[in-house]
C-alpha cells in the first residue's frame, strides 16, 4: 500500500495508507486521514479559488445534506436512491457519507491536471479522473462515498436501489442502473479509462 503524507497539504499530523499498488496510486489530494469515517474512502480537495460551489464537500457530509452543492447537484434519482440506501444502512449499523458527488467543469478539470501531473500521462491518468466532458461527476451522475464499510455495504446492498459500483479500482465510486433493481449490477469496468462512455 501507498502512503500519502497529509503534511504537503497543510495536515502536517495525518497520514494514510492508499488501498492501491504505489505504482497506480490514487491522484486525489486526500485529508481527513484519520478520520474514521472516512478512512478508506479518498477525499478530494478542490484546487485554489475552488470550494462549495464546485462541488467540494464539508467532513461528514450525508446525502441528506441539501445545502451542500456537491449533493444538491446530484441527478435527482441518484440522490433519491441514495437516500433510500442510506435509510437502510443506518438500521443495519453503517453510516453512509459522501465524500464527492457532483462537481463543476474546473473541479474536474483540475483533477484531472492533478493526475496528469501525478502519473505523467493523460493514458494512465484516465485510469482514476475522467475528462470534465465524460465526467459523471460533472453530470451529476456519480457519488464517492465512505467511510470503507459504507461502500463494502452498499457494493453489497445497493442493487436493490439501482446503485452499482462502476470501476473495480474505485469501490467508493457508484452510479445509477436503474435496471440493477431486477437484474442486479452490471460488472464493473476494470477502471475510468475501459469505460466506452469515456470516449465520447
């Protein structure tokens, strides 16, 4: 495992080890590392002049949190299903938080330059940060949630609400398959870059 010292991001007293190889590390800036609702789910941090309004989201934040644009902006469906997955995890014990949902064009754009910057090139960059044009972030269509139990709970749980994880690399990372109520989850793309909608 990868770690990431938070002292570079002005948390000069958190740390946090990455569930990913150091080779394919995850771009995100992360903070609230010792956290332990959060630990196991990365948390983006907005580049400068960026905040609320794009779509960054306070510690602790819930998918009932409608002041916070990041779950405001979420696809109305999304956030509904999400709330209803949400209901049920709380009675059976997991807390389920959001860490990322919807973000503008330059939150996105600015992970993306972040990884870019990370894995030097924008092939392996793509395998963790969509473009803001294919973004499902951007769309609304996306939420990262945590802490860890709460994204094992609803990769478990969250067919019943339509809500599958999307990327095998990103177990925070679900969206909307409305059709996953009767069918199940479809499979899940090895990562961002094996999605076709990516190539849009």
């Amino acid at each position: 495992m990868a770690t990431a010292s938070a002292a570079a991001l002005g948390h000069p007293s958190l740390s946090l080890s990455l569930p990913f190889p150091q080779a394919t590390g995850s771009p995100f800036a992360l903070t609230t590392l010792t956290d332990p609702h959060r630990a196991g789910a990365p948390r983006t941090e907005p580049r400068r002049g960026l905040g609320a309004a794009d779509g960054a989201v306070p510690d602790g934040t819930t998918v009932a949190d409608d002041g916070v644009p990041g779950v405001a902006n979420l696809d109305p469906d999304l956030r509904a299903a999400l709330r209803g997955a949400a209901e049920q995890a709380a009675v059976d014990g997991v807390r389920l938080l959001v860490n990322s949902g919807w973000r503008s064009r330059d939150y996105q754009a600015g992970l993306l330059r972040d990884a870019i910057a990370t894995y030097g090139s924008g092939a392996e960059a793509a395998r963790w940060v969509a473009d803001p044009d294919t973004s499902a972030h951007v769309s609304g269509d996306a939420v990262d949630v945590g802490p860890a139990a709460a994204a094992t709970w609803l990769a478990d749980h969250g067919g019943a609400y339509g809500l599958c994880r999307t990327y095998a690399n990103e177990p925070w990372h679900f969206e909307l398959r409305t059709d996953a109520s009767e069918g199940g989850c479809p499979s899940s793309y090895a990562d961002a870059a094996h999605d076709p909608r990516s190539r849009r």
